[in-house]
C-alpha cells in the first residue's frame, strides 16, 4: 500500500574548504517514492536538474552534492541553512536543518611572536595569536624548522603561548608559530631565542695576607655569553692610584702595598643577562716602625726620667724594654720591680724613678710582631749638678676654648741643653698616656682628639733636664671657640749688657719686626743663676723700654737673661740668651784682666768633637764635651769647610752650649769639622778634626747651555748634543751619569721614535745616531747622583733633514762588514757570480756559433791581370800585398782580408776570365807589379747587361761566393798556380737574428736574364715597395733597404768593389737613425782609411770617396750595386 513520505536519512551540519567537493546526504522512503528538492535559507536550491551548467547536483539517493563551495567576500552562494523536503502524493517530509559553512583562515597573524632573550635556566615565554580564521586554528610551534615536542616536561603549549622552563644552551634558535585548521597551515615570521649564560668565575680572588711594598695578585677568571666584562673595585674607596693594574687574564695586580691598601677587593662581572661579584679580602702586615724614637737624658740622681717609644705597625707590635747587658726584660703591665722604680706603661714608656748613678747606660726599647722587629736605645747619663742652663720653654700652652669634639693642641716648645724631658700635668696631676684620645708630640705638644667637657682644666707643660727644670701653665676650656686665632710677637734680639754693678745689670735689646696681629705693649726680663737656683725667674715684667735695669741681684754670681715681647696675644719666643755677666764683688779687685792668665787657662781646655750626626739633607749636628773648663770661655767657635776647602766659622756664643745645628750645607758633600774656645780676641786650642758626607739628593737644578747640532757621519743621521753641569751648589752630590733623552715625533702623530742614552758623568756631550729623516726631535739631558734623576733641561728642538740618509748608530764601513759577514751575502755573491759566469759562457758559445756560420759567407777569388801570367816575380798562391812588395802601399787590403776557405782561380788556360780586355782609365786597383787590374773592371753576366748601364758603371770583377757559379760564360773552379786576389765577405755578428720578413734572400737564375727583370735586383724587388723600385734601376743607384723599404739616405751612386767587411759594427752614417750602415760592396765617406787611395763620392755632400774603406753594417740593412751579380743570402744566419 501507499505510503507518505518518511526522512530516513537527515543531512548533517557541514564545514568545507573553499573550492573543496562536498555533500549533504538526505534519503527519504515512502510509496510511491518520494521527489526530494532542496532548500536553503527557505528558498529553493536550484540543481543540474534545473540548470545543467549548476555545481549543485542532485543525487538519486536524494543527497544534494557540490561540485565545488563557491565562496567569495561579497557572494556567498554555497553557505547557509540547508534542509531537503520530500514529496509525493500522500505528503511531505522534512530533514532537520544542517549548515553548510565555508573554512576560511586569514593570511595575518593577529600577533606574531617577539625576539626573546634570557639566560640559562630561566624560564622563556613566547606568545602568538593566529590569523583568524573558521574553524578557529590551532596552535604549534616549530623550531628550526623542525616540529617543538611538548612531550617535554620543560616546554607547554598553552593557547598560542610557547613556555619553556629552565631555559638550556639547546633551546636556542628560530621559532615559527604555526596555525591550523582545514584550511591548511600558516606560519609566522620567525622569532630567535637567545639564550645567553650569565658570568661564572673559574678562578676567584682569594684572601691574602702580604708584607708591606710587596705585590698582589688578585685572580678572576670568567666566562659567560656574551663575554662579560670585568672590572675590580675597592669596597673601602678607590683603587690605590697609580699602583693598580688589571692585567690580560682580568687579575688585579697591586704594587708596593701599603697598610692602608688593607680592605676588599671585589670582581665585578656583567653581561647581557647577568652580573657576578666575588671579593676577595687584602691584609698588609707593617713590619713595626719606631715612630717617637727616645732620646739620651742627662740627669741628676733623685729625679724621675722617662724615655718615650712610640711605634706602629700592623698588627701592632708588643713593646718591650731592655738595659743594655741586663737580661731582664720590661713589658707593660708586669709588675714592679727594682722597688717599682722601673715601669713600662701601655704605650711603651719606660719611667726610671728616684734615679741613681749606677742607672747610667744604655736601655733599649724593642717592637716586635708577625711582620718583624725593631729596636732603638737611648743613654740616661746620671750626673750631678752643673752649671749648664735650665731648660727654656720657648712656648707654653695658653688659655683658650676649644669646641667639644674636636682637635686640642696644647704646645710647649723647648730648648736647652742637654735636650729637656717634657711632662704634663692636669691640674697638678701628671698625666699617663693611658688614655686613647691623648698623644704626645715628638715636638713636645699635648694632643687631645674628641674633646670631652671633662678635658677641661689647667694643664702644665714640666721641662726638666740635668741642669734644672721649667714649667709652663695654660688653661683650656671646652666651649665655644676662640674666634681669633692668636698672633704673637716675635722675639726680641739677644739683649746687651751695657752696665753691671753689684747687685744690678742694665740690659738693652732691639725690638722684633715683627709686632704679631697686635702692637707690643711691654717686655718680660728672665734671668738665670746656677747660685740662685735651677730654673728661669721673671726679674721683671712690664717693661715699657727696650732698655732696663735689673736690680736686687747678688754680688759676684753669673747671671743670664733673656727677653720676652708681649701683646694682646700673649708673650713671644725668648730672645737669645746673652753673654754671662757677673756682678761686681763686694770689694772688686779691679775690671782689668790678666791676659797671660786668660791665654794659659784657654789653653788648658780640652774640647772633645764628638762624631757629627746628620740630620737632614742639608744639615749636620755638632756637638762636644768640655774638660778642665775655665772661666774665661766666653764660647766656642765652630769651623768647618767642604773637603779642602776655605775654613768657615759659626760662634757659639754661650759657654754652656754643647751642641749647635749647621744648616744651608751642600748636599752629598763632605765636610770636615773642628771646633776650639774664646775669650775676646784669644783662642783656645783646636779639637781634632772629624768628617761626614751630607747625603746626596737628586740635582735640583738642570744642566745649562744644552745645544744639538745636527752631524754627517758617512750615511748616519746623528745630532751631537752638548751641555754644562749644573750650578755646583745645585748638585746635591757627585754626578755620576747623565742622560739624555730624545723623542721624536712625526707629522702623522702616529709612530714615536724614542733613543734614550745615558752619558758618564765627566762627559759633557754625546752624539746621538740613526735618527730618522723628517722627524722633529726633543732633545733633553738631566743630570743623575746616587740619589737619583734631577730635572731634565728644557727641550731642545732638531729637525732631520731628509737629505741625510737614515743609518744605524753605526758606521757605513761597520754596515758593510756587517752586511758582508752575512750567510745570505755570501750566498748571494756567490749565486751572482754563477749566474754571470754562465751567463759569459752562454754569449762566447753564440758568438762562435755566429761566427761559425758566417763562415758560409767567406769568398776567396782569383784574378789574373789582362796581361800575362805571373809576370813580375812573386810566389804563386799567395796573397797580393802580403809578399809582393808593389803591395806595399795598400797595406789596408791585405790586412783586412781573413784567411779563405775556397779559391776560385781564373787565369788563360784553367778558367774563364770574368774580366774584359780593355782596362779603363779611371782604374785604380791592381794586382801586383804588371798593372793588372785586379779590381774596378767590369764583368758581364753573358753580355745581357745593357749598353746604358754599362757606360754608367764601372768595371769590375765582382767576387764569387763559394760554391756559386756564372751560368754562362762562367768562371768554374779551378787550381790556383797564378797571383791571386782574395776577397771575403763577413757580416758583423749580431745579438738578433731579424725576423723572416725583413731578410733580403737573392740567388742566380739559370741562364742569361736582364738585372732588371730576372738578375739580383729582380729579386729584391719582393723587399721594397714601389714606385721607387723602377726609379732606381733606371739610374742605376745603389740600393740599400732596411726591413724591406728603401733607404733614401743610401740611394746614391756608391763606387763598389771587393771590399772586405770588417767582423765588427761601425759607427751610424747619420745621427738621426743610427741603426743604418752601409751593406756589404758599398762604400761611405763616414770611415775613411787614410792608406786607402782616394775617390768621389757621388751624393749631396760630393766628398770624395775611399773604394777599400773599411764598413760597417747592420742586420735589417742590405746595400747593393746594379753591376753585382751574385749575392749570397747571408742575413739568413743572422
């Protein structure tokens, strides 16, 4: 039965490429079978049943198929809703709706991946969004061209993210994002990983403990990519300046370490992606230094001495005493001994208390530690009391405010002698060195850092000595700080005593210039007196004058005063202390003096010089001991002089002085010294006399009057440089070199010529060679002592002039015989003198060779005179002019011709004569004493030559080559018993042998011809061009060609005989084209033989001419005459 229409088959929703087949199945059952149509978007979808030309078709099964998906931007006839209805009478069917969508993926990615760089072992990203497209494309990754597998724990691929963790060396190269879906695939630009590693050192500065002034070495070797760069740094400041440097390997080299060196030294590495630091840490070990050396002590027994040692060094040294031959060692906080009249406090004092005679010696003071040991020693003299002068303060502390925290300097400066101790008090207690912040000057002021309000108090400065002891008080308060600093006077000169009594002295002095930062307002007077006491007292004060009286003194005693200048400020230095006075006694005995007394008592006191001490550079200390003194010294006088030199003198004029300082001294000389007492005008007796060399210093001065003056010496560039030593007093020592340096500099500014040349110091020039040529020298000279290099002189400028040729500093005979010692000359030489040997040996072979063939070209010839036959005596076979004595007059004919080689005789009965009968009368050459004509006659080549060359030419019998023969009428060979007349014909050798088509080649013909047509000039005529070719043979000129043309200079009628040649090239005939000559039977006018007999030449100059004159020739030149007949081809051998 009949059945509606039933879809058994729905279409499913579809997705295809552009341009790609596709089919929405639909099968529909009923009965009858149902008609299947096809809608999209509601309207009916037209099929090749329709419309053949259709892509859509429609199936049997009722399946809609598409040929190809039209899809296009603006048409889009294949996308949309799709649905197939099926029909027949009982009704419809419908399919569910499929979609029909077009795959599309774009061209552009929406974001392409980025360059990224990192370092090894951080993690990478990449990011990428693909084209758009439909069906959304996924996302891959290649690298290298090569697919990335995310199967490694390290990399994800999440959206169009790439991430790599822990980044490897390996990871590294071009990525390509990669999008996909139906449509195909589409890559994006390429982005390259970098991974980088960061610094890693190799070799790290290590921890380093060194000895002062040594070197360190500080490694640190890296490596990264990129390289990293190096650099060091100092965590406690700066590199140490100019003593630093950082080496290829990036180590850090110190030199001439000091303590304060000491800190952490850092390499600093960085690059692209990273940066490292390593440290490494510097300790200096400072052998132990005495810094407050301790100095000899007199003094008197009871008192208490104490004997100052400060030292330093790193770490610091333990410091420890020791008396001279006692093995009892003093260190710090060890218990008293001796009853505690010995002790050692923490800074390395020793104090000697209630001192005895028998503490007298030496005692030594020792620093030691890891970095080494030091000591010095010091003599405490213990003696009683003398009349020497108590010790001066010169300046004491003064009352001022000093800001809290800071710096206090409290000063005392000294003088006296024996040198004073120095003691402080602080409101009358002495104060220890205890304390950190408290130091002790060598120049005896008190040093207090970071002031404390508890600093506050009077302190006073004790100076105490063997002959008495002085004290000076201050007061310092911390507070605000004075505003002012202060300004004192200077000290007044040394007072004068100009009236004594019993029990006063009048004193007079002049004022210091000085005044300070105010006006002197009065004078203080001090005066000493060993009966009165063992310290300086103020006799008076306040004193308005520069002259006073001192009253109340006592009778009889010896007084020494001294003045002092006061301002607002404060008081000045003392004055010099003045002569020793005495008060008058009681009952004076008279103010005469004995003078036999003063010189005998004078001479009775013994002045021992001890040894001179220096102090500085230009400094020396005396000092001497009295014995047996006398009171008539009124002081010493010091003499001393430069090593035989003028004795100079120094007064001291105090009696009590034992000691006095020779400043302004020359430096690294030596001095010799003495000294003796004086009263007035009488002297005492000399000490011995002792010398010391001041030590020497660089010259502070440079040499003078330097000159260069450039020298020739044989090919050298040298400038001779002279100069003057320095002022003598500006020597500071013996010269023991000098040197003299000379840079030069060229226009480029590139290159730097330096010579540098040190000179014995008694030579006062020098000559400076192999300097180069165009180059602006700076010549300079200083001079040198053992204590180094003084100041150079000013440059010198030299300009090189380039005319001088450059050598060595040596001499041109030097160069050579160094150059000719040489193995490679010697070599050299050698090879040379091979070569030219050979090549001699190889030119005497090609010049016999040549000369070998030219042989070929050698004629010898027979003639025999019209008349008779050996008529006129002579030997048969011989040559004419050699043994006939008529040939006599032309030597030049026989000595020109060379031995032959093959005689063609002609005589009556055995040859043909070539010569006709009839001589004419302008014949010149005979052969022997008949008059037979042996040249100039004329022969014939079978009566063919034409009557108007005969007349025009001479006759003459021209030469038969060998092996060559007149082919009518000939001459055949023959035995030679007749006289005979030799010719030879001998081109000049040559180096060249001329190429084929400049070789002139001429042979016979068989049988009679015309020489115009078919003789020698006939066959020529394929060397020259014509027309000038037919001109010459109608006048009958000599031809001459070279390289086939004729020469024009040669086409003149030259008289031809048998002229030999001689072996060797002659000169040119004309200047302008010296490679012409005249050929082979021509002559010229330009050699002529003075033995031969004259003739005319016919040409523009009309000279006359020599017939046997000696030619030369050349090898692309070929000369010859009309009437010659037989020419041999000999250019073909050259």
């Amino acid at each position: 039965c009949d059945a509606a229409p039933r879809v058994v088959e729905h279409p499913s929703d579809l997705i295809v490429s552009k341009g790609e087949p596709a089919t929405l199945n639909c099968k529909a059952e009923g009965r009858p079978s149902p008609m299947v149509e096809w809608y999209k978007d509601g309207e009916r979808v037209e099929t090749d049943r329709e419309d053949p030309r259709s892509h859509r078709m429609l199936l049997p099964s009722g399946s809609l198929f598409f040929l190809r998906i039209v899809h296009g931007r603006r048409s889009k006839p294949d996308e949309g809703v799709y649905v197939c209805v099926a029909r027949n009478y009982l009704g419809e069917a419908v399919s569910r709706n499929a979609s029909l969508e077009v795959a599309i993926l774009r061209e552009d990615f929406r974001q392409t991946p980025s360059d990224v760089v990192v370092a090894a072992g951080e993690p990478a990203v990449m990011e990428c969004i693909p084209p758009r497209g439909h069906p959304e494309p996924t996302i891959s990754w290649k690298r290298n061209n090569v697919r990335v597998n995310d199967r490694d724990e390290r990399i994800t691929i999440r959206g169009g993210k790439l991430m790599i963790s822990n980044t490897r060396k390996s990871d590294a190269g071009m990525y390509v994002c990669v999008g996909t879906n139906m449509v195909g695939e589409k890559d994006s630009d390429p982005a390259e990983l970098v991974v980088f590693e960061r610094p890693v050192f190799t070799k790290q500065p290590v921890n380093q403990v060194v000895l002062a002034d040594d070197t360190v070495d500080f490694s640190c070797e890296v490596y990264g990519d990129p390289t990293p760069t190096v650099r060091w740094r100092r965590e406690e400041g700066e590199l140490p300046r100019g003593r630093f440097e950082i080496r290829g390997d990036n180590s850090l080299r110190l030199s001439q370490v000091r303590a304060e060196d000491e800190g952490t030294y850092t390499c600093v590495s960085e690059n692209a992606v990273g940066k490292a630091e390593v440290s490494g840490i510097l300790q200096v070990h400072v052998s132990p230094q005495i810094v407050v050396r301790p100095r000899d002590q007199i003094t008197a027994p009871g008192r208490t001495v104490t004997f100052l040692c400060g030292t330093k060094g790193n770490p610091p040294p333990a410091v420890f005493w020791q008396r001279e031959g006692s093995q009892i060692l003093l260190f710090p906080i060890q218990e008293p001994s001796q009853a505690g009249r010995f002790s050692v406090s923490l800074s390395g004092e020793l104090t000697v208390a209630d001192v005895r005679p028998e503490d007298s010696g030496y005692y030594i003071c020792q620093a030691i530690s890891v970095a080494g040991s030091v000591l010095t020693k010091a003599l405490l003299e213990v003696e009683t009391t003398s009349d020497r002068v108590p010790p001066i303060i010169r300046q004491g502390p003064a009352n001022y405010t000093q800001a809290p925290g800071s710096t206090a300097q409290l000063q005392c400066h000294i003088m006296g002698n024996p040198l004073p101790s120095i003691q402080w008090e602080k409101d009358g207690q002495r104060i220890l060195g205890s304390d950190g912040r408290i130091s002790l000057m060598e120049n005896g002021t008190f040093q207090i850092t970071n002031l404390q309000e508890t600093d506050s108090g009077v302190y006073t400065c004790v100076a105490s000595s063997s002959s008495g002891e002085t004290s000076w008080s201050g007061v310092l308060t911390s507070g605000s700080q004075n505003a002012e600093p202060f300004q004192l006077p200077g000290p007044p000169h040394k007072p004068v005593v100009t009236d004594v009594t019993k029990a006063s002295v009048t004193l007079t002095w002049q004022p210091n210039a000085h005044e300070g930062g105010a006006d002197v307002t009065s004078y203080i007077v001090e005066a000493f007196s060993q009966s009165a006491g063992s310290t300086w007292q103020t006799v008076a004060d306040n004193v308005k004058m520069e002259t006073h009286t001192i009253m109340g003194l006592f009778p009889n005693t010896i007084y020494l005063f001294i003045v002092r200048a006061v301002n607002a400020y404060g008081l000045s230095d003392p004055s010099p202390i003045s002569e020793p006075v005495r008060t008058q006694d009681v009952s004076p005995t008279g103010q005469g003096v004995d003078h036999k007394q003063v010189q005998r008592e004078l001479g009775e006191v013994d002045v021992q010089l001890k040894e001179p001490v220096s102090l500085t550079t230009g400094a020396i200390q005396i000092s001497w001991t009295v014995d047996r003194q006398s009171q008539y010294v009124q002081g010493y006088r010091l003499l001393y002089r430069p090593g035989g030199g003028t004795w100079v003198l120094q007064d001291v004029h105090s009696p009590s002085e034992r000691s006095s300082v020779l400043g302004d001294l020359l430096k690294g000389t030596k001095y010799e010294f003495k000294i003796r007492p004086y009263f007035d005008e009488f002297q005492g007796r000399d000490s011995r006399v002792l010398s010391l060399q001041t030590p020497e210093e660089a010259p502070s001065a440079r040499p003078r009057a330097v000159t260069v003056v450039t020298v020739k010496q044989g090919n050298s560039s040298s400038v001779s440089v002279t100069w003057e030593p320095p002022p003598s007093d500006m020597q500071n020592g013996v010269i023991q070199d000098y040197k003299v340096w000379c840079l030069g500099v060229p226009t480029d500014n590139q290159t730097r010529y330096s010579i540098n040349k040190t000179v014995e110091g008694s030579t006062l020039s020098t000559v400076l060679k192999g300097l180069v040529p165009g180059v602006v020298y700076q010549v300079e000279v200083a001079t040198v002592t053992s204590a180094g290099v003084g100041t150079r002189s000013q440059p010198v400028s030299v300009l090189i002039s380039e005319s001088v040729m450059p050598e060595n500093s040596v001499s041109l005979a030097e160069q050579i015989t160094d150059v000719v010692k040489q193995p490679a000359f010697i070599a050299g030489i050698g090879g040379a003198c091979w070569v030219i040997l050979m090549g001699f040996s190889v030119w005497i072979y090609i010049r016999r060779k040549k000369r070998k063939e030219l042989s070929h070209y050698t004629a010898s010839f027979a003639y025999t005179p019209a008349g008779e036959r050996g008529k006129g005596g002579g030997g048969w076979g011989v040559r004419p002019g050699m043994m006939a004595g008529s040939m006599g007059n032309y030597p030049w004919l026989a000595d020109s011709w060379p031995t032959t080689t093959t005689n063609l005789v002609h005589n009556s009965k055995e040859a043909v004569d070539c010569c006709p009968a009839k001589h004419d009368a302008t014949d010149r050459y005979y052969n022997g004493r008949t008059g037979g004509r042996a040249a100039g006659g004329r022969g014939r080549l079978g009566g063919h030559l034409s009557e108007e060359e005969e007349e025009e030419e001479e006759e003459w019998c021209p030469p038969l080559p060998e092996r060559t023969y007149l082919m009518e009428d000939a001459c055949s060979p023959a035995t030679s018993y007749s006289h005979q007349s030799t010719a030879t014909l001998t081109p000049s050798p040559h180096e060249e042998t001329p190429a084929p088509h400049h070789a002139a080649h001429f042979s016979l013909l068989d049988g009679p011809q015309h020489p115009a047509r078919y003789g020698p000039l006939s066959r020529i005529r394929t060397h020259i061009r014509p027309p000038r070719w037919r001109e010459l043979l109608l006048s009958g000129d000599t031809l001459c060609v070279q390289n086939g043309d004729p020469v024009e200079a040669l086409m003149r009628r030259l008289p031809c005989g048998p002229v030999p040649m001689p072996q060797a090239p002659g000169a040119p005939l004309t200047q302008s084209n010296p490679n012409l000559s005249v050929g082979p039977y021509c002559q010229s006018p330009a050699h002529r033989n003075p033995h031969s007999p004259g003739g005319t030449l016919e040409g523009s100059d009309s000279s006359p001419a020599t017939p046997g004159e000696r030619l030369s020739i050349d090898q692309d030149v070929l000369c010859v005459s009309e009437a010659a007949m037989i020419i041999k081809e000999y250019i073909d051998t050259n």
